[in-house]
C-alpha cells in the first residue's frame, strides 16, 4: 500500500513540476555560472 501511494504521489509531483511554462524568460549560458536570465 506504501508503495502505491509513493507512485501516485511521484505522479501528481511530475504533473505539476511539468506544468510550468518553459519559455518564462529568455537564458543564456555562462561558463561557471550555468544559465542566467537576460533580459532583452
């Protein structure tokens, strides 16, 4: 029963992580800084 309930909590997690928009700002990678907003 432990584990059912660990998938289904796993799932509603990955369908919430996934709901945000990707494009909520443009980024631009940096070496040792990794990727930064820009704002342009």
């Amino acid at each position: 029963m432990g584990k059912v309930l660990l998938i289904i909590l796993l799932a509603v997690l990955a369908l919430l992580g996934g709901c945000k928009n990707p494009d909520a700002g443009s980024r631009e990678f940096i070496p040792g800084r990794g990727w930064v907003p820009v704002n342009r």
